[in-house]
C-alpha cells in the first residue's frame, strides 16, 4: 500500500478516512479546518491511498491536545486501521512510518493515549503493547499513557496530576470535546438539542487550543462526557445512545430519591 502525508496543498482533494467522502459535509468540513491549522505545529496525517479507515496522525507532544507531559516525543492522536484493510500489515507500515519520521525529527519517543483494554474510540492497547509500547501512567477510570522510548535515558512520559482522577465539580451532564473527531460536528448539536428539548442540566465545552486541551479534566479531550461531576464516557453518543444514557441516570436518580 502506497502511503500518502497530507499538506496544505493536497488536503482539500484527499479523504481523511475517519468522515464521509462529501467535502461539503460539515463533519468533513470542522476536521479538515482542525488538521490545516495543526499542520504548522508539526501535525502529520498519514494515510493509506484508499477511500477508508487507514490512518495515523500525531504531533509534537508539546502541542498535544491531551494533559500530558512527554517533553521531546511525538504523540499519536488517532490511529486506526478497521475493515478490509485490517490484518494486512497496515497498522505496522503505519507505525513504522511514525517511528521514521519521528527518529528523523530527533525525538525521544512516541506516546498514546489507549486504555486498560479495548475501548472505543482509543488505540488498542493488546495492538500497541505487542509492538513494544510500555505502560508509562494511569487515570481514572481506564485511560492509560503508552510509550515507546527510542532514546533509552529518556524520562517516560505521563499525565498531568490534575486529571489523575477524572472528576469535576458540576450538576447535571458537562461534554467536553474538540474539533480533532469529525463526528462531533453532527452528534454534538444533536445531544445538546435532546437535553434542551427535555430541560434536562447540560453545558457543552468546546476546547479551541491546545493549551485549552491541555488543561482540561479528562485525559481524552477529544470527547468527554460527565454527569454530575462523574466521568461518563469517551463514546461519541449518537441521539439514541443518549437517550438511553439520560433514562439509565434519570431512573437511578430517582431510585436513590425514593430509597432516601
């Protein structure tokens, strides 16, 4: 498989594998105006010459849109190989090209944000850890920061102290989340719309910088969803997945009134 890097020059005309294939989509459109204002940051999106989910991209770990401290390594914000082009040795071309490309802009490693095993939306740890990665941090409640040293004396990475526990004080659900998922720019709205709809406590916070990102509450900025100061989920909740969310809350709530 032919590897193709996206530029300023050829994003418009590639498929950025992860939304649909209509540039006019508004999923379409918020990911690729994220990923051009991340290229001068040393963002790289790697891809297979395919019309699918075949991809790594990563970044400088200093303008990682995640709470961690990796000074020196490149961080991997997404990557994914699914479907058809699963169990061909595209995840490891990919990787490889990571690790090139990384060893080439003197860096001392590579991390990623996974989790203590399968989880959506997060690299798969049994994947990674075959490939070498170690286990360098932890936070509530499965989130774990992997890492593959390539200098051997450097000091592992790790998340920063405050989002060790993933907890924040607030009534009601709280979504934080970026433009870096094309998904959000269609699901978000519709969440939000079903809790106004319901007058059900609800605030949607978008994080438009990096330094935004890096000090949220949540290791997976991305996409996080809260409920009454607890972490909720990482999924990227479609209105029916919602809907039962709100229920499932709703009827225990209820429950706990009724036994107090």
């Amino acid at each position: 498989m032919e590897i193709v890097t996206i530029t300023k020059e050829n994003l418009e005309q590639e498929h950025i594998c992860c939304a649909i294939a209509n540039n006019k989509d508004c999923q379409v459109v918020s990911k690729k105006a994220w990923l051009l204002e991340r290229l001068d940051d040393g963002l790289v999106f790697k891809k297979g010459n395919v019309r699918g989910k075949c991809f790594i991209e990563y970044i400088p770990a200093e303008k990682a849109w995640s709470p961690i401290d990796a000074e020196g390594y490149m961080f991997i914000n997404c990557f994914w190989v699914s479907g058809k082009f699963k169990g061909q040795g595209n995840g490891q071309l990919l990787l490889e090209e990571c690790i090139a490309d990384s060893k080439a802009k003197g860096k001392k490693g590579l991390a990623v944000l996974s989790s203590n095993k399968k989880m959506p939306f997060l690299s798969d740890p049994k994947f990674l850890k075959a490939k070498g990665f170690q286990l360098a941090d932890t936070a509530k409640p499965f989130f774990e920061l992997l890492y593959l040293p390539l200098d051997q004396t450097a000091v592992k990475p790790g998340f920063k102290p405050h989002v060790k526990n993933s907890g924040i004080k607030a009534k009601g659900f709280t979504l934080y989340y970026t433009h870096q998922c094309p998904f959000n720019a269609k699901y978000v709205p519709l969440i939000e719309d079903i809790a106004k709809m319901k007058n059900i406590p609800f605030q949607s916070i978008c994080l438009i910088t990096a330094e935004e990102a890096q000090n949220a509450p949540t290791p997976f900025t991305t996409y996080s969803l809260f409920y009454n100061g607890e972490f909720l989920t990482n999924e990227i909740l479609s209105d029916k997945k919602f809907q039962k969310v709100i229920d499932e809350k709703l009827q225990k709530d209820k429950f706990r009134i009724d036994i107090i």
